[in-house]
C-alpha cells in the first residue's frame, strides 16, 4: 500500500484492525503515534511498522482517559491522519446486558473516539494544509453494526451508530477549514474481537484486507467507508425491517456473550 500520510495516530493499534491499519501506513518517511493498553502486543506492532521503515511512537494509554489523551495528542506535532480505532465489543448472550458492561461499552467506543478526535480537531485546526490541500483527516471506526438495532448487542450497535452519525454529520462543517471527518464501518473482520464469536460470520475477512479497504477509502475521500458491500446491504435491509419483524428474525439468531471484556 501507497503511503499518503507522513503523520499518522492509530489509538488500538497492538491488535487486529488498528495493528494492520498501521502496519499498512508504515513506510519510510512516516511517523506513526500508535496507542494500546497491553504495552507487550503495542511493541510487536510497533516492531513491524519499524521494520517497514516507519518511526514509530508508541505509547501506552487507556482512550478512556480523557486528560492523558489530550495531552499524548497534543504533544504529537503534525497530524494529517488520525484514526480512532480502539474498541470493546460485547452482547447480551441471550440475557440482560449488565449495567456495568453498557457502560464500559460506551465509555470506550463512544467516549474514547471523542477523547481521540476532539484534541486532533484542535491539533489539525492550528495546523496549515498539507499538500493535498487538508489540513488532517480524522476517520473513526464504527461498524456496519451502526445501521442495525440488533438485540442481541444494544450497546455495542448504540455506540456504534453514534460514532458514525457524529462523523458523518460533522465532515460537512469541518471540511469547510480544512478537515474531513470519515466513518469506517466494516463487516466481519478476523481479529481477536471475532474469535470468541460462537456464530456465522458472513463475508468474514482478513484485517489486512479491512485496513486496505479503510485506506484506499480514505484516499478517495469517501465519507463513510462501509464494507463488504453483502454484509453493509444486508445490515440496511435488516435495519429498514419493521421493529417487530427484525425483533422476530434475531431472536433466532445467537447472541454474542461479554466474552471480549
Ligand atoms: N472485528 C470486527 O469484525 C469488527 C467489525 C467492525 C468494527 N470493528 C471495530 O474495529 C475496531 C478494532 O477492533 P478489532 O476487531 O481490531 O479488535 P481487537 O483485535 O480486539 O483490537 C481492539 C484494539 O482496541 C484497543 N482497546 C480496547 N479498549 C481500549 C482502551 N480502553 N484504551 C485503549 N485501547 C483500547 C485494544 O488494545 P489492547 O488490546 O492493548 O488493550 C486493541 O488494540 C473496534 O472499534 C471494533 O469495534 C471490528
């Protein structure tokens, strides 16, 4: 993959989608700011992107510690890529969701992006345009979840419908100083997020296909990158069913338990 950012911020970058989206953006010339909690895995993925030739700032932070964000930000210097990846994903497993799960759930993928995004529009306002004419970009990983109302996970479909709607709706104002916001909604990725999921997963695909996918969105300057295209059609279909119908259909269907927390 073609560099097209030489300052890129990847929060969730020790797994998965964040760890392919930065392996897929190092090259040389790049510095990538890349954050986790668990500073071993961070390492590994700093490691590679290192190997390809990038420097790479890793840092260890929790997204849901809004002062630390802000400051790890702040102190990055350029930005012209940011992408608020991390995230936690759980369901109902068939039972009421626990108080203390729909909480963290939208501590982390809704209060974490904000942590992410709301110091890098700060970060990019101050900055001047780079030399594709924008001043940064900021894309935030939702999910074709976003579109859903699926019993089995409310939260996680809440959390992720509000990241999307948020970006989608504030690229209109904030490409008029320079800035474009992105909505990154994937289908199945294979990541540890996945690997617990005890049902089919359509479409499912690899994160280095997912991270391809993101950037060559990202480079055409779509809005919402939504993919595979079956699994983002389908979760509109799903979404537009009358409530009771779509309630009829999932409670057929398993439910993903609170193993990823
Ligand atoms: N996998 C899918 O099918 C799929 C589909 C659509 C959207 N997504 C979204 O894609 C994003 C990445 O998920 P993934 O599938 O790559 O899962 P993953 O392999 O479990 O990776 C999640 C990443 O988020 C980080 N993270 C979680 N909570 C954090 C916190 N409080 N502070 C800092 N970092 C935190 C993790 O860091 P540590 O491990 O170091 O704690 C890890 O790097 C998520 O937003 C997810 O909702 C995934």
């Amino acid at each position: 993959m073609q560099a097209f950012w030489q300052n890129v911020l990847i929060t969730g970058a020790s797994s998965g989608l964040g760890r392919a989206l930065a392996e897929a953006c190092a090259a040389p010339g790049v510095v990538l700011h890349l954050s986790g909690r668990d500073a071993a895995r961070l390492e590994e993925a700093a490691a590679a992107c290192r190997a390809k030739g990038a420097e790479v700032q890793p840092r260890v932070i929790d997204v849901c510690d809004a002062d630390a964000m802000a400051a790890w930000i702040q102190g990055a210097g350029r930005l012209d890529l940011v992408i608020a990846n991390a995230g936690i994903s759980a369901g109902t497993g068939g039972t009421t969701e626990p108080t203390a799960q729909t909480r963290l759930l939208f501590e982390t993928n809704v209060t974490g992006v904000l942590n992410t995004a709301l110091p890098a529009l700060e970060v990019m306002a101050a900055q001047s345009p780079g030399a594709d004419g924008l001043r940064g970009r900021i894309a935030v990983v939702s999910s074709v979840a976003a579109f859903v109302a699926a019993p089995g996970a409310p939260t996680y479909c809440a959390t992720k419908a509000a990241v999307q709607r948020w970006a989608e709706a504030l690229d209109a104002t904030e490409r008029k100083r320079g800035i474009r916001m992105h909505a990154i909604c994937p289908g199945y990725v294979r990541t540890a997020m996945t690997a617990r999921n005890k049902f089919p997963m359509p479409f499912l695909m690899d994160a280095d296909e997912a991270a391809r996918r993101t950037l060559a969105g990202l480079a055409r300057g779509k809005t919402r990158i939504a993919y595979p295209w079956p699994t983002y059609m389908l979760a509109r279909f799903a979404g537009a069913l009358p409530i009771s119908w779509r309630a009829a259909i999932f409670s057929r269907l398993p439910a993903k338990g609170d193993g990823n927390l």
